[in-house]
C-alpha cells in the first residue's frame, strides 16, 4: 500500500523497517487481545512520537475494519507486543 502524499515518512526505508520489526515481533499477528488474526497492518499504540520505534507500535488487522481502541486496549496491546 502506498503512502499518501501527505506523508512522506510511511514511504520512506525507515517506516518500512520499523513497520518490519513490528510484525516480526508480533509473529505476524494482530496484538488486539481477543483477534489473533494475521496482522497486515502497523499502527501506534499512543500519538505518533517524533521518533518512532517497534516498542511504540503495534501489529494489527486492517486499520479501518477495527473499532477505535481505548487507553486501556492501547496499554493492553503494548504490553503484548513488548513481550
């Protein structure tokens, strides 16, 4: 999938890599207690940082098919995928 104009950094070698890290860390797949499905997606777990890292994303399903997660599902989902 490609980037929006709008945002250059989702295009770039860095996001890839980190998108990468992120779903090999997660096996592939999606860290939404409750899914186990097979991740295709990366999000951030809080507001994108101005540095990001694998421990500040998380593996998901399709983005737009999930419902929003709240703080708790966010603190939830980081601590799966920081194990």
């Amino acid at each position: 999938m490609a980037a929006p104009a709008s945002r250059p950094f989702y295009a770039s070698p860095a996001w890839r890599a980190l998108r990468s890290a992120a779903l090999e860390r997660d096996g592939f797949l999606c860290v939404v207690p409750g899914c186990g499905k097979r991740a295709t997606h990366v999000d951030h777990i809080a507001r994108r940082p101005h540095v990001a890292t694998p421990t500040a994303l998380m593996s998901a399903t399709a983005i737009p098919a999930r419902p929003q997660l709240s703080p708790i599902m966010r603190m939830i989902c980081w601590a799966s995928a920081s194990l």
